[in-house]
C-alpha cells in the first residue's frame, strides 16, 4: 500500500514522474491540474469558477480544490493507494488534507519532493506549449510556488516525511531513484 504526495515547482516534472510511479506501483495518479483542466474543458460549475485563476496562474480557492480532492479520495480505486500530485499547494490545504486522510482513515507516508533548477523549469514550461503556459503566466505560476507552496517543504521535513529527489536528470534515472525512494522510505 503506497501513498505519496508529489512536491515540486510546476515544470519540474511531477505529473510525468507520478504518472509512471502509480502505474508501476498499480495505484491512482491524482493530479488537481488535470481534474480542473477536464473540469473546464467539461464547462462544469468547478470548471467555470476555476478557469479565471487558472489562466492567470493563480491558485484556485482551497474550498473548490478540497471538494474536488475529497469526491476523488472517496473513490474505490483509491482505498488502494494514491499519487496525489499538485495538491496539496499550500499550507492550508495539507491541514485539510491531514483532516482528511483521518476521516478516511488514512495515513500518508511519503512525500516526494523534486528539485529542479529555475532556468531548467522555464525552459521545460516553454516548450511543452500548455495553453496556461505563456511567458507571463509561467512566472508568476513560480511566484505563486515560491510563496505558498514551497514552505509545505519545510511542512513535511519537520515531519520526517519528505524524501528530496534531484529531478534535473533524464526521465528514467529519475524514475529509478523515485522508485528507490518509494521502496526505503
Ligand atoms: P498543474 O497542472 O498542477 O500545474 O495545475 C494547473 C493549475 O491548476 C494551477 O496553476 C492552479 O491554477 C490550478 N491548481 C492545480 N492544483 C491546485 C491546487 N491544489 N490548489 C489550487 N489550484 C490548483
């Protein structure tokens, strides 16, 4: 039984590594970017509401995310295990996630956290061509990670549950040390 949270400044390769990881490991990737993303390509109520702060990089408000997070927690497949990835994003979102996971009974070991130089990251933004991914949009993407979502660092190692990975290597090496991560944590 895995569960693990992904950490990490956006283009640093999250949704490409957790995907691989919960294949392999036969559990859930959830990623809140790609719900949100299906939401507003759907039109769905979440989906208009979050559209607004997803095209300007910003953070969509934690009580939509959480909704979303918990329906998607509730779900059969994920009594197996999860990758949760891009949530949580702040610090108010991982108490309520905390919250959470003890509702549901539920204990989250491993927090991974992949470390990718600033110019690397723009760069890899640039050329993936995502529609939120303009020049201006990607910057303040980082500003929003640096303020809110890179303190959860400090969050999770205070708690011993953070594991940092150098993800400024190629794909396969950094999915070799994932897995070792995964394996001795
Ligand atoms: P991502 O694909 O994880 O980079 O997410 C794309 C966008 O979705 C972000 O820039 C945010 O606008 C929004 N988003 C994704 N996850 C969250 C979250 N946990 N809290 C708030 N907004 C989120």
């Amino acid at each position: 039984m895995s569960r693990l949270i992904f950490l990490g400044p956006p283009g640093a390769g999250k949704g490409t590594q957790a995907k691989v990881l919960s294949e392999s490991l036969g559990i859930p990737h959830i990623s809140t970017g790609d719900l949100l993303r299906l939401s507003v390509q759907g039109k769905t109520l979440l989906g208009l509401e979050a559209k607004a702060f997803m095209d300007r990089g910003e953070l969509v408000p934690d009580d939509l995310v959480l909704a979303m997070v918990r329906e998607r927690l509730c779900q059969a497949d994920a009594h197996l295990g999860w990758v949760l990835d891009g949530f949580p994003r702040n610090v108010s979102q991982a108490a309520s996630l905390d919250t959470l996971l003890m509702e549901l009974d539920q204990i989250c070991e491993t927090v991974v956290n992949l470390e990718v130089p600033d110019a690397v990251l723009v760069e890899r933004m640039l050329s993936r061509g995502r529609k939120d991914d303009t020049e201006e949009v990607i910057c303040r993407r980082l500003e929003v990670y640096r303020e809110q979502t890179a303190p959860l660092i400090d969050f999770y190692r205070q708690r011993n549950q953070l594991v940092s990975i150098n993800g400024d290597l190629p794909v396969e090496k950094v999915t070799d040390a994932l897995k070792y991560a995964v394996a001795t944590s």
